[in-house]
C-alpha cells in the first residue's frame, strides 16, 4: 500500500513538474505580476475587491499557461534543435502532444471564461486577442521574419494594460500608456536576449534581430534607438495632467539609464553589454512599476 502511494506520488509529482514547464512558470509569474500591477494601479486609492483580483489573477494565468503550451507544441520541432529548449517536455517526449492540447484547451476555456464572466467582457477579449496573437501569429512567424518580434511585442505589452481594464472596465489614454511603455521596452529587451541566443536560434533558422546582417552595429543601433522612446514617454502624464509628479521623475531618472545602458551596448557591441542590457530590462520594468504608485493624480 505504502509504495503504491509512494508511486502515486512520485507520477504527481512528474506531471507537476512536466505541467511547469510547459506553462513556463517563471515567465508566466512576470506576465502575471505585470498584469496585478495595472490592476493594483487602476484600483489605486479605493479598496480593493479581492475576490475579483483573486478572480483576474487566476484567469489570466490559465490564459498566460495556454499561450505559453501552443508556443511549445507549434515548436516542438524546433525546440529540439536548440541548447536552451532541447529539453522540455516534447522534445524529450516526457509528454505526448494531444496530452499537451488538452492542457491548452482546458487552461484557455477557463481562463477566458473567469476573465470574460467574473471579471468584464472587455478583459476576456483582450486575453484572447493576445492568446491568438501570441501562440498562433507571433509562433510560426519567427522562423519567418523579424517582424514576429513586433507582433510578439503586442500580447507581450498587454498585461499591464489587461490589468487595468479588468479593474476600470475602461479602454483610456493611461490604459493605452501602460501599454505603449512595455510595448517599446519589449523591443530593447527581447533584442538583448536574441543577441545573446543569437547562434542557438540560428539552427532552428529563426532570425529575431532587427537587422539582417545579425549580430552587428545596426542592430545595436536600432535597440539604442528604441530604448531612446521610452525618455519622452515618461513625460505622458505630465502632457495629460500638466504637472510633473515623483513618478515622472522616477520614470524618467530610469529611462536616461536605460537608455544610457543601451548606448554602451551601441557603442561596445558585444555580449558583455546586450547581457548588461538584459539585465538592465529587468531593473527598468521594476522602476516603471514602481512609479506608478507615485503618479497622485491617476
């Protein structure tokens, strides 16, 4: 009896571990929080209604788990080319693939239905756009042309902004902001990590930098460039509400640096910096987080 449920426990514990990796748990916790953030940003000086956040967090991680399991299983092929994804479920075939869409099919119904029922029809829309966007433009364009990374950059900037409708029920300029800002940091950050992943992608023939002549100085060029947009849009509120609040300061103290990160990167063009930007990214999105909370007129 006792090894029966030792054996019972040790498949669980597979299947567990299997299902985390194809939901990409750790990417899908910064989605997420990303999500919470706007949510918690829209709902700022009123109390909140936990059930609802409760509610939104769980739906829009059964989305996040679905999009992330159709990028796995339209790349399966790819993924077992590839050092960095060789050993995820599929390739390894620790999972079967119908086993896999039925997770996916499970994980979006509900999801979208939590969001679009409990939540507000406006939020599951979004969530579905971005699914569909995600897993089944964004996915098999990478092996097609760059331009995957400016739709992928789409369902990528939505959270934020997801989190905001699902609280305000509202489709706004400072919705539209929160999405803008992610939507252009996506660029600077994702290039960053296809610089560094750049000869891993190459077999799988996927081409994620925005020149065509790879690893080079143009690219660079143009990720200075996109970081460079994220200094006037930290003026946003000061244009909307006319006058200059702690969190502009902050966004905009954070974008100079970020900005500054990636014109080192320009100027060095190495692996030494895109891998000093990536981490840059990280710190960035944590400061735009941060300075929302010290926006007192939203």
């Amino acid at each position: 009896m006792q090894s029966r449920i030792a054996s019972f426990g040790n498949v669980l514990s597979s299947k567990i571990s299997i299902y985390g990796e194809l939901a990409k748990f750790r990417l899908s916790s910064f989605v997420i929080l990303s999500s919470m953030i706007g949510y918690l940003f829209a709902n700022l000086g009123y109390p909140v209604d936990w059930v609802k956040f409760l509610l939104f967090s769980v739906g829009g991680t059964l989305v996040t788990f679905a999009s992330n399991a159709i990028n796995q299983v339209i790349e399966k092929d790819s993924d077992r080319l590839m050092r960095r994804t060789m050993v995820r479920p599929l390739p390894e075939n620790r999972v079967s693939t119908s086993e896999v869409i039925l997770f996916i099919g499970v994980s979006a119904v509900a999801g979208l239905t939590i969001l679009s029922v409990s939540v507000n029809a406006m939020t599951g829309v979004i969530a579905a756009i971005s699914l569909l966007l995600y897993g089944f433009i964004y996915t098999p364009l990478k092996k097609i042309s760059s331009i995957a990374v400016f739709v992928g950059a789409i369902p990528g900037a939505f959270p934020p902004l997801l989190g905001y409708v699902a609280y305000s029920n509202v489709l706004n300029e400072i919705a539209i902001w929160l999405f803008v800002v992610q939507f252009f940091w996506q660029f600077v950050h994702f290039w960053a990590i296809a610089w560094l992943g750049y000869d891993d992608y190459l077999k799988a023939g996927i081409m994620l930098l925005p020149s065509e002549s790879g690893k080079s100085k143009s690219s660079a060029g143009i990720t200075f460039v996109y970081a460079l947009v994220l200094i006037p849009l930290a003026f946003y509120p000061y244009f909307i509400y006319h006058e200059i609040t702690l969190g502009t300061i902050i966004l905009l103290v954070g974008s100079i640096w970020f900005s500054y990160r990636a014109f080192l990167f320009y100027k060095e063009v190495n692996d030494v910096q895109a891998r000093k930007l990536m981490f840059a990214s990280f710190i960035y999105l944590l400061v735009f987080f941060v300075s929302l909370f010290f926006h007192n007129q939203f």
